[in-house]
C-alpha cells in the first residue's frame, strides 16, 4: 500500500511516498530521488514493501508538493528526517537513493551512526566532480539550486563521507554505460573506501537502470537489507 503524507521537519515539509507492508519486518528505507526529482523507483519500493520492509521516498525541499527552498547542502538532514519518522516507528533504518539522492544517501549514513547503512544508485563522486565530467549538468543544477557555495561542495563529497559508513555496509550500484554519472565515479567511490565500500558493476543499462532487467537487482538488494540483521530466509 501506498500513501502520499508530509513529514515535518523544522520549518518546512516533506513530501513522502509512504510504501506500506502488510507486515513488517522491522526495516525502513528512507530514500531519495535524484536533481531530476522524478519518482523512478516506485516499483523497487513496492517490491519491498511486500518483502516487508517500510519505505518512506520524499522529494527533497523546493521539489514537488516539499515546502522550502531547493538547498543541496540540506538533502543529507532532510533524508535524516525520514529516517527518524521511520525509527520513531520502531524501525531499524537504512538510507537509499538515486543519482545525487544516491551519493547524499552514502553521506546521510556516514553523517548518522544509528542507521544500519546505505545503497546508493548511480551516485556521483563530488559535486565539481560531475560538474567537469557531465557540463550540461550545470545549467541545470543552477535553475533548481542558484549560485553554490562551500557547504554544497562539501556536502556533496562521496569521497569524503562515505569512507566513514564502515563498518557498516555500503553498496554503490552503477551501470557501466551510464551517460550523465560516468561509471568512473563509482569506482572512485569504491576505491575511497579502501575496500570498504562494495561496488555493483552492472554491465550496460543507463543512468536511472531503465533499460535493464530489475527484477533479480531488487532481489539482491532484498538480501542486503535483511542480511544486516541475520534473518534471510
């Protein structure tokens, strides 16, 4: 089951898919989207949601129905928003997401001890990274964020923060022939962790996993989450 709600955080609102298992297994996801703001997962949320898990995927500020103002440097304290909504629900929480959601998920995890770890989906390395290696992301990014300064460099640093995860898990997925995150960046990542971070290579398929079979991808991403804690059946 699916519900749209709005979690509070501070002085704004954030705007939530709220996928619901009929029973749950003790595990939350808290998950989001990339600078694009589209909702492109949905069927990997449903698909967890009836292995039991709880998964809570906002729309970072400034995006969609979220209040507030689109802020780069807020995305790892509003995904953190999420997972406190879902541990104050009893649940044990890792943080997941997509593009730039998928780099500030490994940041998020790195920035709170008391979330089991993270997966991030076709993160990049660093902001001035992606800015020299994909150029007609700059445009973009400044219509939806404006001028950046210090703190969105530094928050946008997957090779600063996500070395510090472990000893908890990290898992970074990216397909090989991805166009706007080039795979580089996820071996950067990976090898910033000195073998600390796992690396999903997955051969050809695009930037947003569109063109690939998903099906047995979310069954191994099933296995990580539940592994944490003992219980694969």
């Amino acid at each position: 089951m699916m519900l749209s709600v709005h979690i509070r955080h501070a002085e704004i609102f954030l705007s939530c898919r709220l996928f619901l298992p009929k029973r749950s297994n003790g595990i939350g996801v808290a998950y989001s989207h990339g600078w694009g703001g589209a909702h492109v997962f949905d069927d990997l949320h449903s698909a967890l949601a009836g292995w039991g898990f709880t998964v809570a995927s906002i729309e970072q500020r400034g995006y969609g129905a979220s209040t507030g103002k689109a802020r780069l440097s807020a995305w790892p304290e509003d995904l953190g928003a999420a997972a406190t909504w879902l541990q104050q629900r009893g649940l044990q929480v890792w943080a997941a997401g997509l593009s730039t959601g998928g780099t500030m998920a490994l940041v998020t995890a790195a920035k709170r001890p008391d979330l089991l770890g993270a997966i991030a989906i076709s993160p990049f390395a660093t902001l001035e990274r992606i800015r020299e290696d994909y150029p007609g992301c700059r445009e973009i990014l400044r219509k939806r964020f404006g001028r950046f300064g210090p703190a969105d460099f530094a928050t946008a640093d997957a090779l600063r923060w996500a070395p510090r995860i472990a000893p908890r898990r990290a898992v970074v997925l990216h397909c090989t022939a991805d166009q706007t995150v080039p795979f580089a960046h996820a071996e950067a990542i990976r090898d910033a962790g000195r073998r600390k971070i796992e690396l999903w290579r997955i051969e050809g398929g695009d930037h947003r996993l569109e063109t690939i079979n998903r099906a047995p991808l979310f069954t191994r991403i099933r296995r990580v989450l539940t592994t944490q804690r003992g219980d694969l059946r």
